[in-house]
C-alpha cells in the first residue's frame, strides 16, 4: 500500500467538509438502538455476564465487549449460556479481538497470532450472531513506528484479505476500528477499500477523531456508510502551550451535536447501534506546534486540517476531574463512571427520542 495513494482521499475530507448540513432531515428513517460500551464501566472489572444484567437493567439493546478478556471462558457451552441470557433480555452483543498488526507495540499475542484471532472471532460471530466482529492496529505510537502507520495498516489489510474465505462463508465482517488516534478518515477509508468491503467495515469512534485532528461529524459523513458498530462520547478541545488539549466527557457536556449527530447516523448506518463509551477526567495534549509530531503524519494536507483548528480556536477548557481529599479513589472512580454513563443516557433519550427510543 503506497502513501500515494493516500492522497486520493483529500477529495474526500472536502466532500465531508461541505456536506454536513446539506442533508434534509427527512432522510431519516430508522431507529438507532442505544447500547453499552462495557469500557464505560472498567472501574467494575466485571465481566460478560455482569455486563449483561447491568446494560439491561440501564434500558440497553446492544452491549460491546471490545476485547475477549471479558469471557470468563471462551468455550463455546459458556458463551452460548451468554447469548441465551442475551436473548431473554432482549439484546444483541457487539465484540473485539483486539490487535491484528503484528508490528504494533500494543500488539498482544494472549489469545493467539492475528490470525487465530480472526478466527476466534469467526467462531465467537456466529454464537451470539453477530454481524460484525471488531478489531484495531493500536494507537497513536504506530504512526512514529518502522514504517509508520502505513506499514501497520498493510499487516492487518494482508491478514483480513488472506482469510476472504472464512470470513464470507459465514456472512460476517470485520469492523477496523480507529483507536487512540492511530489512523484519520481518510486512512481509514482506504484500508476498508483495500481489504474489500464484502468483508471489511468501520468501527466507528468519534472521540477518538479528536485524538486524531478530526472534527467527528466530517468523519461520521466520510465513513459512515461503511460502519458497522460505534463507541461514542463527548468532547472539548481547547488550545495549549504545545497545540491543543482534548477531554472527554459526558454525552451532552461537551461540543457534541447528537441531535444531528445521531439523525446522520439513522440516514448513513442505520442498522449500526450506539455504543455509549462515556470517558472523562483528564485531558490529552497534541502537540502539533512541535516539529517530532509531524513526523508521525508526513504526508497529511493542511486542508484537511482546517476544521479542527477551527474546533480549538473556538473550544473552551474543561477542569479535571479531582478526586475528593479523603476519599476512596477506587470507589469514586466506580461510581463516577456509572454516573457519567446513566446520564449520557439519560441525555440521549431526552434529546434524540425520535431516533434512539427508551426500551420499553
């Protein structure tokens, strides 16, 4: 895969750019089902069938386990006992395999080579028919690695192409997902493309675009027709020393538009749920006033640039999150990640009730 080719996708960004209010509302026509990011609650440390009884008891249709290491076990009697609980709740569950770039520092080997991992998530697919199964390269590291993050894209492209077989045999895809800030849109999109969209779509994640110098609604137009799953929060950016703070939070107390943000998804990718994946506390820093950052993005346009910079210029500053003097940090911490995702929630079906109806 040559860097060149990259270039192609400028149009793109362009497009997206423009096109954001273009669409009138009445292209809506679907019902986005509001699922559970189990990340949201990673305080808890519980796993898949606790999991389960809490999404359900919160209103959810769709739980994600982006990663295996929420099974208890892997056997097939366990995680069938799983899907018939799933069932009689009336929800769908979402899952990762987690890393296939080989290369990758964040690259894991515990539940075998990516190759082996594809085919756990073949299996685990089509126990809890599942349309998509997710998977990643890593973070923001693999763009500054040998290489860069084209040399990380081509190994989990080679792996998802040499295994096209198995993966139509049984009618699922596979959703890359942009995680940490490794990959942009337009990145993205190509690898999609290259892999082939029979078996190959997108696990979207609008905060993590933030990371990334993205405004999330241009990625959500980029993409979206191509996503599968998603594993949503809030934002704030904001100017720094160095370039620009982000911080997650919330849904609803950042620069989100979910409103408009979850009409697009109804008319783009309407058979994909909404992952809630409330995250906050700390910012992040980008440092893009420091030449070693570019080093990471060598050949990405200034034009593609222009609305985040926007986004910081306009953004305002959030303090972080402080634990109370005196106070149990593992506690608090629990309780604030449970808080934040009922009232993300809470927000959503108080202000997008017309796409994203409260479970009856």
């Amino acid at each position: 895969m040559k860097r060149r080719a990259f270039v192609k996708q400028s149009a793109l960004g362009a497009f997206a750019a423009s096109s954001i209010s273009t669409w009138p509302a009445a292209r809506v026509q679907a019902k986005i089902p509001l699922g559970m990011d189990a990340h949201a609650v990673r305080g808890m440390r519980w796993q898949a069938g606790q999991l389960i009884d809490y999404a359900n008891g919160l209103g959810m249709r769709s739980l994600l386990l982006n990663g295996l290491d929420y099974f208890e076990s892997l056997d097939n009697s366990h995680l069938q006992s799983l899907q018939d609980r799933l069932q009689a709740q009336g929800m769908r569950l979402y899952f990762g395999v987690g890393g296939l770039s080989l290369n990758s520092p964040s690259y894991s080997d515990r539940f075998g080579t990516p190759t082996e991992l594809v085919r756990e998530g073949i299996r685990i697919a089509r126990i809890f028919n599942t349309p998509s199964v997710n998977c990643r390269i890593g973070s923001i590291q693999d763009r500054y690695t040998e290489g860069g993050i084209i040399a990380r894209m081509e190994e989990i492209s080679s792996v998802l192409r040499s295994m096209r077989s198995e993966i139509t045999d049984v009618g699922i895809k596979f959703a890359i997902e942009n995680h940490a800030g490794d990959m942009r849109s337009e990145e993205l999109l190509q690898l999609v493309d290259g892999v082939g969209t029979d078996i190959c779509g997108v696990m979207l994640d609008p905060g993590n675009s933030v990371w990334a110098m993205e405004n999330p609604m241009n990625q959500l137009e980029m993409l979206g027709k191509h996503v599968l799953c998603t594993s949503i929060r809030d934002y704030r950016v904001w100017p720094s020393a160095g370039g620009a703070h982000f911080q997650w939070t919330a849904l609803g107390e950042g620069s989100m538009d979910f409103k408009s943000y979850t009409e697009r998804m109804a008319a783009l990718c309407p058979a994909a749920p909404f992952h809630i994946e409330s995250i906050s506390g700390d910012a992040r820093e980008i440092p893009f006033l420091t030449e070693e950052f570019w080093e990471g993005f060598p050949d990405l346009k200034a034009s593609l640039l222009l609305d985040f910079f926007h986004m910081v210029r306009d953004g305002e500053a959030m303090e972080a999150l402080v634990v109370p003097e005196g106070a149990d940090k593992t506690i608090f911490m629990q309780n604030h990640q449970k808080n934040e995702l009922k009232k993300s929630a809470e927000y959503l079906w108080a202000n997008c009730a017309a796409i994203m109806p409260r479970k009856a």
